[in-house]
C-alpha cells in the first residue's frame, strides 16, 4: 500500500505533522510548568519574606505578640499556602495544616537547609501525606545576626498538573484534528497529482498492449503534470501513426506476397518458417493455417528446400536448386537468399514454377517433330516419284501423266499445310487480322456448300443445308467464317461413307448464331474426342491418312478471335456433329 505514490504523500506528511504537534505539545506543556513553578517560587518567597518580617518579634518572644499558631492559621488562609514555622534547631513550631506533635525534624528538608545557608530555599517534594507534588519555599527569619527560626510557605501543584493535563488533552484534540485536515489534504493533493498519472499509465499500458487508445491523455493543471501529459500524448499519437503506417506497409507487402504466382517462404536461423505465401502453400499443398512458425521441412515435407537453406547459411551466398515437388507433381526452380543486410537471421526461399515452361518447351518439341514427320512424308513421296520418272517411266506418257498428278496432289498437301501451319502461327501468337463486319449468316453456308458440292459429288454424299433466310446478321469475318463452315464440311465429306447425308445448320441461340455441321460418318472414339482440336492430332495413329490435323485446331482459334466457341459430339459409328457459335450484331 505504502508503495503508492499517494501514500508516499499522504504518510510522510502526517507523520511530519504529528511529530512536530508532539514537539511542540511537550516543549510547551514543560515550558508552561517552568513558568508556574517559577512564578509560583517566586511570590511564595516574596510571601515568606514579608511573613518572616511580620512573624520575627513573635518567634523573638516579643511581649503581647499573638501565638504562633493562630499566626500560622491567619496566614495560611490569607495567602492560600500551608505556613509551617519551624525553629532554628528544625523542631516545627507550628503548622496551619498539622498538628505539629506529630511532625518530626524539619532541620534537614532542602528549602531549611537552603534557608539556613542562603537566607532562602525551595523544593519540590512528593506529600505522602497529600498525596501530590508540593512546592516548599522557606526563608530564615534573623534578628540582626541571630538565627530566630524559619517560615516556610508551601503549596500543592496538582492544580498545576490539571492544569497541564487540560491543555494536554485540548493539544491532543487540536493535533488530532489538525491531522484529520491534513490527511483529506494530502488524499487531495495526491489525487490531483496522482490522477493524471494513473490515466498515463492507463494509457501506456494500452498503447504497449497494442490496443486502441484515445492518444489523449486528459489534462487536469497547468504544471509539470501537464507538461508530461503533452508529452505523453504527442508521443502516443507518433507511435500510433508510425503502427498505422505500419499496418499500411504491411498490408502492401502482404498483398503483394499474396498476389505474387511464386511461392514465397520467410524462414529463420532455426528452419522455422515465419511467413508463407498462399503460392507456396498451392505448390506444397500445405493448408494455409498450418503456415507459420512449423519447421521448413515439417511443412514442405521435402529435403531439397532444407538442404538449399543449409548452403546459403555455409556459403552466405544465394543458391538455387530446380525439384520437383512430391506431392502437386510441380517442377520448381528454388532460389534461397540471405536477407542479413536487411533482416539478419531471416532467409527468403522462392519458388518459380518451371511446369507451364517445361510444357511450352515440351510442345515446341512436339511441335517441330510433328511438322517434320508431316513434311516428310508427301516429301517423300515427291522424291520418289520423280525418282521412278527419271528411272524411265517418263518415256511411258500414261504413267507419266499419273506420276505428275500424284506429284500435284502431294504438293497440295503441302501448300495446305504450309497455309495452315501460317495461319495457326498467326491465329496464336496474336497477328491474325479479321475484318469483322455485319455478315447474312446463310451467305458462307452457301458458299462451303457450292465450293465442295463437286468433292461431296465424288464421295457420294449429299450436303443438305438447314438455313432460314430470316435469320438476324452476325459479327464476323465472311472469309475466315467460311473458313471453318469449309474445314468442317470437308471433314465431314472425308469421314462420310458414300450414300450418306451432311447436314449444315445455323439457328440464333441467346446472343450468338450457332452454325452446326452434322454427318452420319465413322464419328469419334470417346478418349479421341476430347483431342480432335489439337494441333496435329489425328484419330488414325498410324498417320498416314490424308489430312494434317491442323484443320479443327484452326477451326478452334478462327472460331475463338471472331468471340465464339466451338464444340465436337460424336460417338464411334454414328458420325459426329460439329458445332460452333458466333456473335450476332
Ligand atoms: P485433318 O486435316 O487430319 O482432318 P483435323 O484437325 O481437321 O485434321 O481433324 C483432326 C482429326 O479429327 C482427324 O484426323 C479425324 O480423325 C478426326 N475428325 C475430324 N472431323 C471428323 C469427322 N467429321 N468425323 C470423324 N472424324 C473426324
């Protein structure tokens, strides 16, 4: 309790206080005793002195003079003190008080002896008689050089002593009530000086536990206090600022490393991971509540991370190292850097998903040994028929004729290709230019369908064309539109057995036409069916069937820049239907 600062105020004070009462309570209550008895000393000697004079020529044995007792008794009561008068050998002669056969030898009390040797004496004695101090004062009462005897004068000081306790009691109600004053002035004052404190503490307290605070410690004076106060305040809106800034970096470096598609990981001295991305935590399938303060290879369940960390601590050298991770089957490259120049202790572990480049990498492999498997082939096939040519079959016009047409026909498939691989190059990296305008949606059905009658003819299929004339325009390009209706069509004509039909629709659906392209042909295996619109995909694996498998694929991308989408549903041995949509103006 008295730890307190208001009790440290409050004891010392009245403590102080109490002291000085007490103090000047004893000092005055003595003071005021000196000057009784000494005043008192003084006119009972002044008395005893004018009594000795009068008394003499009785205590001489004077003629006439009144007896010694009825002196003592007349004088005792006028002067209010007990008159004892003794003789020079201290043999008491009378008394206004005793009876003097029963007092013994007064020769040897102090005041006599004083009297006897000084002319005057006093003392202060205990009357067991009485039963209180009394104070005794005796003169010698002389005839010229002759010793005649003593008057002594005494009076009791229990008046005094009542006297003393009065006031004593009176000083002890002042001091107790002075203190009570003194006290409620302390508990004010200290309250006063106290109250801000408290408040400050409040505050401090609030603003170390990170909690909201009002900044504004109140002010109560115009002194030191509130100085502090000011102080206090200025310096709790200034960390208040600087946690608010905080929060504000925080939050950007946060959304930044939660945006980020490279998984990120903080970890410290001990492989503790102290922060995670939520890229990180997809790569490694960690749940994002288990990120956080677990150990680097509890949490990614792998060593490579770990042992990348550990070179960086040997060498203090950034390291990197490619792995694939176990459990999402991701090929990552990890690079670990030291950040002791920024946050000593603490190394930054990123993870760069090198999947999407090893399949990019994988399809420009694939990609370049399809295009020469293609063109090996009808290349090939050029070679040796201009070889068979000029080993003499030139000389056969017949064959001759039949070796040049087959020479034009692989050719051709050449130029498609080429024509085909040129527009898929265009159509992916962004340069196809359509000129889209308001295109009569019927107008490049027609068209396919008058261009490939003569091929549909030859395979005895019958193109039956399904387009009212009413139908609203749509926004597309006329020429690569008819592009795909071709590409569609003429598959369509090539999986078709003779005798067969090939329907060509168009009808609104929502915002968009759908154009539909449907044939009773070999259809579509169900695992085939979702490649068919990939690049050099084709159903006969042996790939040497007629076409390049680049038709759909540029179907798909033509279909795709004018805002459309296509799709295939087929099933094997009941031909397929093609379908795609186009935006309406
Ligand atoms: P291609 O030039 O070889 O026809 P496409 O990209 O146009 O290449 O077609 C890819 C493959 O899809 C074809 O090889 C064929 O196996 C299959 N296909 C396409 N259209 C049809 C269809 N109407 N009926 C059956 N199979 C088809």
């Amino acid at each position: 309790m008295f730890k307190s600062l208001r009790w440290r105020i409050i004891f010392p004070t009245v403590v102080l206080l109490l002291a000085v009462m007490v103090a000047v309570g004893v000092y005055s209550t003595r003071a005021l005793r000196e000057s009784y008895l000494s005043q008192t000393e003084s006119s009972l000697t002044t008395q005893a002195r004018l009594l000795a004079d009068s008394l003499q020529p009785a205590l001489a044995g004077a003629e006439g003079s009144p007896s010694l007792a009825a002196e003592a008794a007349h004088w005792s009561s006028l002067i209010d003190a007990r008159l004892t008068i003794v003789a020079p050998d201290g043999v008491v002669l009378a008394d206004s008080e005793d009876d003097i056969t029963r007092m013994d030898n007064h020769a040897l009390r102090p005041e006599i002896v004083a009297a006897k040797s000084a002319g005057s004496g006093s003392s202060i004695r205990f009357s067991h008689t009485l039963g209180y101090d009394m104070l005794y004062t005796a003169v010698a009462v002389r005839d010229g050089d002759n010793l005649l005897g003593f008057v002594r004068l005494a009076r009791p000081l229990d008046q005094l002593d009542v006297a003393i306790s009065r006031m004593q009691q009176v000083w002890l109600a002042v001091a107790a009530g002075v203190s009570l004053v003194a006290v409620l002035l302390a508990v004010l004052i200290s309250n006063r000086i106290t109250k801000p404190l408290r408040q400050l503490t409040r505050e401090s307290t609030l603003l170390a536990a990170g909690g909201e605070t009002s900044g504004q410690a109140p002010t109560f004076s115009t002194d030191e206090l509130q100085s502090l106060t000011q102080a206090f305040n200025l310096m709790s809106r200034s960390i208040q600022d600087k946690i608010q800034r905080l929060e504000v970096e925080k939050g950007k470096l946060n959304a930044i490393l939660q945006a980020m598609s490279d998984g990120v990981l903080v970890v410290d001295d001990q492989d503790n991971v102290q922060i995670i991305n939520q890229a990180a935590c997809e790569m490694f399938a960690i749940e994002p509540q288990e990120g956080g303060s677990k150990n680097l290879i509890e949490l990614t369940r792998q060593h490579q991370p770990a042992e990348l960390l550990r070179k960086v601590k040997d060498t203090g050298q950034q390291q990197s190292l490619a792995f694939e991770i176990l459990k999402t089957r991701q090929t990552v490259r990890a690079i670990a850097i030291p950040t002791q120049v920024y946050q000593p202790g603490l190394y930054l572990l990123v993870f760069h998903d090198l999947t999407e480049q090893k399949r990019v990498e994988a399809l420009r492999r694939d990609f370049v040994s399809n295009v020469s498997h293609e063109l090996r082939n009808p290349v090939a096939v050029i070679k040796m028929l201009s070889e068979t040519l000029q080993d003499g079959a030139i000389a056969d016009p017949e064959s001759a004729q039949h070796f040049l047409s087959q020479i034009e026909k692989e050719a051709d498939t050449l130029t498609a290709m080429v024509n085909e691989l040129l527009d898929l190059s265009k159509a992916e990296s962004g340069n196809l230019k359509l000129e889209t305008r308001a295109v009569r949606p019927c107008q490049p059905i027609n068209n396919a369908r008058d261009r490939l009658a003569l091929q549909a003819e030859k395979a005895g299929v019958t193109l039956r064309v399904d387009c009212p004339g009413d139908l609203p325009a749509v926004r597309a390009d006329a020429v690569r539109l008819e592009q795909v209706l071709m590409n569609l069509v003429h598959n369509a004509i090539k999986f078709s057995k003779p005798g067969g039909e090939i329907f060509i629709r168009a009808k609104t659906e929502d915002a968009y036409m759908r154009y539909e392209v449907q044939d009773q042909g070999s259809g579509i295996a169900e695992e085939d069916l979702p490649h068919v619109f990939e690049r050099f995909y084709k159903v006969d694996k042996s790939r040497t069937g007629e076409g390049t498998g680049l038709g759909l694929a540029v179907a798909k991308h033509l279909v795709e820049a004018q805002g459309g989408h296509i799709t295939a549903v087929s099933a094997l041995g009941e031909g397929s239907t093609f379908s795609f949509t186009i935006p309406l103006i």
